[in-house]
C-alpha cells in the first residue's frame, strides 16, 4: 500500500469519528430528527447484511448458492458500506481464515507481544491498524479468483468508486426528497452518510478484535484459532459476533447455531431460500455441532505462535471444511 493509500485509508478511518462528534454535539439540546435516524438506520441495515449475506458468507464461504441478480444486489450493498471492493475483501478475509492467528493473518490481534502493552497493541492492530498496514496484502488471484473471473461480480469491485459516492448521495437525496429543504439534505447525509459508516465500520472492525479475544469457545478447532463468541455485538454486528461457531464450521449459512444465537443474517437468508432466490444452503447439523464440542468443558490450550502454513496451502486455499461430507 503506498504512502497516498495510507493516508487515505487513515482520513477513512477519522472523518467519519470526528463527524459522529459533530453528530453528536448538534444533538445536543435539539434532539435528533427521526427522518435523519431512519435514513441511518435503514442504510447501516442494507450495508452491513451485504458485508454478512454478500461479501462473507455467500461470497467467501460460498455458504449458498443464488442467482446472478442476488448475487449482484449483496455485492452492490455490501459496497455501500465502505468496506472495501468485494474482492479486496474475500481475499483478506480468505487468508485470514487460512492463517487464524498466526504470522500470516492480516488482522491477528496475538501477534503483537507479550504483557499488558502487546495486548493493546494488537487489539489496536486488529481492530484498525491493520487498516493502513496488512489490509490488501492477500493475493486476489489466489484468495479470490472466483469472484474476479465472475463477470457481474468484477464490475462490481471495478466500478466501487460509484458505491463509495453513492454511500453519500444516497443519504443526501433521501434527506432532500423526504425533508424537502438543504438543511434536511445535509443532516440526513450526516447521519445516514458519516455517522452510519462509522457504525458499521467499527461493529465490523470489532469482529477481528473483541471476538478474538472475549468471549466464549465452546467448540475443538485448531489450538492456535482464538476467535470467540461475544452475544453482546450479536445483534449490530448482524450475527457476525458468534465468531467461534463460525471459525468451527466456517461453510455454516448461520453462525447463530442454536435458537437462542440472535443471528439476523440467518432469518435473511431462510427468507430468501423459502422465496426460491438462493439454494444449496449449508446447515450444520445438531449431530456434527454435538462431535465438535469440547469433552467435559475442558479448556483448550492457548499459545499464541505457531509456523505459518507453507505458501503452497495458502496459494490453493479457497475456504474451509469444502468437503460436503463434512458439513453433514
């Protein structure tokens, strides 16, 4: 990433935060229009269960199959929230899963030293810092080939600047149509422009670090796998904080795998699978969540360095547990 990437990545990370204060200090005493809050609400919604449903778990885990305009409408509203061209994403996300935690993961927060000051520097690292340091450093031709060689997809990445224009325009139009004066046009564009976006980002970003880090892991996976389950961001995060049950069965459509796991990208997708628009949707099984939990509550080691896997595993990786035998 060059030094003009960086510090655009850097004014992504800032502007937003600083107009969430602005947000913030303007409510103060006036109250919050409810035109402004709906305009936010309703885009953070589309966004974040594109990055969920499009990018994530269709996309990087191929965890259902869909229809060319299904796949096109997830990847598109994933764009909108600003988290990258959708094969810039799958890539890092791709290697992340192939390197959990060890040198090799573009946003590991246990790879940053010992004691209380390498804690905090690797959740730093891997809440934003990996941002402006490891963020692009995967391959796109060995982690995301697929999505490139699909043709609707690779105008979808190609053509992100119009998403990331959109991402404001959308919200500023609204505001003008709705609220019929500039005022109403700016505050909306606010609100469903800056303040969403930095919503979405670090309900995102805190997937890589909380849900490594607290929580819970009920499940036997690879001794240095250190992602964890955290309820509290469950909901926010669009079912994205149940992390661990994900790293455990990363092909699952659901990462909330019991009824009580409020996971709101599932009922999505069993909405669009009952409508015919998506199929082939892997579901884990209660018999092959029974085998994979760990005997007795015993507690796994944790160290938190290992050899990073050999370049050639990486170069083919396309995402774990391929094998549908495995998913049964």
């Amino acid at each position: 990433m060059s030094r003009g990437e960086k510090l655009l990545m850097m004014a992504g990370v800032i502007v937003p935060f600083l107009a969430t204060i602005l947000a913030i200090v303007l409510m103060w005493g006036n109250g919050v229009d409810w035109l402004d809050l709906a305009i936010a609400a309703g885009l953070y919604v589309v966004g974040q269960l594109g990055i969920t449903i499009g990018y994530h778990r269709m996309l990087t885990h191929k965890s259902f199959e869909a229809k060319e305009w299904v796949k096109v409408f997830w990847a598109s509203a994933g764009s909108l929230a600003l988290q990258g061209a959708p094969s810039e994403w799958v890539a890092d996300h791709r290697q992340h899963h192939a390197y959990t935690d060890v040198p090799g993961d573009p946003h590991s927060p246990h790879l940053h030293g010992d004691g209380y000051w390498g804690s905090l520097r690797g959740l730093f690292h891997a809440h934003v810092g990996w941002l402006w340091d490891t963020r692009e450093m995967a391959d796109t031709d060995r982690f995301a080939r697929d999505v490139m060689e699909d043709k609707w997809l690779r105008r979808v990445s190609r053509y992100y600047a119009f998403f990331f224009l959109a991402s404001f325009g959308i919200p500023f139009a609204l505001g003008y149509i709705f609220g019929g004066t500039l005022d109403a046009a700016l505050t909306a564009l606010l609100w469903g422009g800056f303040v969403r976006i930095f919503l979405g980002h670090h309900f995102t970003w805190s997937i890589n670090s909380i849900c490594h880090v607290f929580g819970s892991r009920p499940f036997a996976v690879e001794e240095t796998d250190l992602a964890t389950n955290f309820p509290l961001l469950a909901i926010p995060s669009m079912g994205e904080a149940w992390h661990h049950n994900h790293h455990a069965f990363p092909r699952s459509a659901y990462h909330g795998l019991k009824w009580y796991q409020v996971d709101p990208s599932k009922y999505v997708i069993k909405g669009m699978e009952k409508l015919g628009l998506i199929w082939n949707v892997v579901v884990i099984s209660p018999e092959r969540q029974e085998e994979k939990l760990l005997a007795n509550g015993a507690v796994r080691p944790q160290p938190r360095h290992r050899p990073a896997p050999e370049a050639e595993e990486a170069a083919t990786f396309v995402q774990p547990e391929s094998s549908p035998a495995g998913l049964a």
